[in-house]
C-alpha cells in the first residue's frame, strides 16, 4: 500500500478502533479515528482523506446516514462499512446509500487489509475510466466523472446503486447477464434465490430509462437474465 494514502476510521468501540489504526499503520497508512458522526465530519472538512472504514452503529447518527451524507459531499471516496448486521437486506441497505464494500464483524484483520487494497486498485481504476469516457448507448447516456445519466437530453435521477447498476449494463452492452453476475459484480454479494431484489431494481431503471419511449433498451432474456440493446 501507498505510505502517502491516508484512511479515516469511524468506529465508536475504541478497542476495534485501535486494532484497526495500528494494523494500518504497520502496512505504513496514516490513519484519523472518529468516534462519532459529528466528529467524523468534522475531521472530513478538516483533512484529505482516501478511504473511510465506516461502523454501521455510532452513537449519534446512523451510520447508514453518514454515509449517505458522506456521498453527497464525494460520490468517488471509497467508503468499506463494517458492522455486525450481515444479512442479505442490510447490505442492500447500506450499498442503497453509497458504500463500495461491506465487512461484517467479527472479521480478520488479513480480510480487511486485501478489501482495503481492493478498493483502491478498483477506485483508481474507476477514476482513470472516468477520465477518459462517458459510455452512451443510442440516446442513453452515463456522465462517470459526474454521475449524471441523460437519455435524449433528459437528466434521470438515480439512486447510487441504480447508477451501478445502469453502468454495469451499458458496460456489458448487447451482451446477457445473469442474476448471478449482477449480485456478484454490483452488490459483490452471492445470489440468493430466495430474494427478488435484482428484479425490484432492474424494473426501477426500466421506469426510469424505458418509460415513455418507445425504443426499449434493457429486455429480459428468459431463462438466462437481461441484456441491455439498442433495438
């Protein structure tokens, strides 16, 4: 890891805290401590950070609400949320308001050094995408950089992960994916048969990228999952 990469831990137990900021500074990260919302913010505005290890239960606020407030102000820092709570919903919970990974506790120190590493070689690579593209498929438009998506001019407001989700489609153009591949490579989480969540989603960008038009663009394959086309 870069000794130049500096993370902010928001996590109210100060035993997990220290466990943390010690581990990272041996792999040679600088590392702040929040203990609360209120002061995570407070060291945001104040510093530069790259990353934030974020606890899912602060004293103060949600740290679902932090994230999301968090995401506002940067829609690119990585953001790894640790909490106790790992069911299939409360991750969808916590990607709904923008964070990139989600580990659950108790967890080893060696699987959050290679998520972190993870994040970073991803968000790099995002970035340097971002730089050089906006994708667009017929009069279906991604600005990367701005997170803005536009179909025949028209801004479409997105949730974080419906944006995600757009992007992984318009990136697998004319190509079908599978359920499995969008829980893998979206929520980064298994597929579960027993929950319907991909289809809730894929129907949310459908009222929002294919309603009114008459040129459909994301179609279910039957059997197999969904392609996104241009007729």
């Amino acid at each position: 890891m870069n000794n130049c990469q500096n993370i902010l831990i928001v996590e109210d137990e100060e035993k997990v805290a220290s466990f943390i900021k010690k581990g990272l500074q041996i792999q040679g990260l600088l590392c702040d401590i929040a203990f609360s919302g209120k002061q995570a913010f407070e060291l945001y505005n104040l510093n530069t950070y790259d990353l934030i290890i974020l606890d899912l239960g602060l004293p103060d606020i949600s740290g679902l609400e932090v994230c999301k407030k968090l995401r506002e102000k940067d829609k690119n820092i990585p953001i790894l949320m640790l909490t106790a709570l790992g069911s299939v919903s409360d991750k969808l919970s916590g990607y709904e308001v923008g964070t990139d990974d989600y580990l659950v506790k108790p967890f080893d120190f060696m699987e959050l050094q290679v998520r972190i590493k993870a994040l970073f070689k991803r968000c790099g690579d995002k970035s340097n995408l971002e730089a050089e593209e906006k994708i667009s498929v017929a009069d279906l438009e991604l600005d990367l950089k701005e997170k803005v998506a536009k179909r025949s001019g028209s801004v479409i407001s997105l949730t974080a992960k419906e944006f995600n989700l757009l992007e992984y489609f318009m990136r697998n153009r004319g190509r079908v994916v599978s359920k499995v591949d969008i829980a893998e490579k979206v929520w980064d989480i298994s597929f579960d048969t027993g929950t319907n969540f991909i289809e809730v989603y894929v129907n949310y960008l459908r009222n929002k990228v294919d309603k009114g038009y008459s040129n459909k663009l994301i179609h279910t394959i039957v059997g197999m999952g969904y392609m996104l086309k241009n007729k």
